[in-house]
C-alpha cells in the first residue's frame, strides 16, 4: 500500500522555522476535519477525501480503517 498522509499535511515556510498542519478543519474549502486520535494515527471525519499531492495536483482517497473515536484512520487510505 502506498502512504497516504502526506496528501493531507502542508508545509508553512517561516524566516527560521516549517511548520506541518493537517489539510483539515480551520483550511477553507476542504470540507473534512483531521484530528490526531488516541489510537496514535491521524482520523478524518470523511471515508473518501481529496488530498494533494507535491505538485497540487488533487489525489482521491478511500479510508478503510474505522477509528474508534470516529471516522476513518489516514494511514489505511488507498489511492482510487
């Protein structure tokens, strides 16, 4: 299985210092929330989702591992 989770992580450049952020929640225009869970994975609230890949180019991904707390683990996503 490929990985998946970096299609939904963004990298923001400062002078001296990056910072990762989910593509999830407070970013307009995704319409899914991405939450770490207790399970130590990352859930998102949609069983499929667009991420993006390097390129911003849109990357369609189905989630097949329920979490517990809610929603489907990232890192059972698979490309379709």
């Amino acid at each position: 299985m490929k990985k998946v989770l970096y299609l939904f992580h963004h990298i923001h450049h400062f002078k001296k210092e990056h910072e990762v952020h989910h593509c999830g929640g407070r970013h307009k225009g995704v319409g899914y929330i991405i939450e770490h869970c207790k399970c130590g994975k990352h859930r998102i609230d949609k069983e499929e989702a667009n991420g993006h890949d390097l390129d911003e180019n849109l990357v369609k991904v189905k989630f097949f591992e329920k979490c517990f707390e809610g929603g489907w683990h990232i890192e059972s996503g698979k490309i379709i």
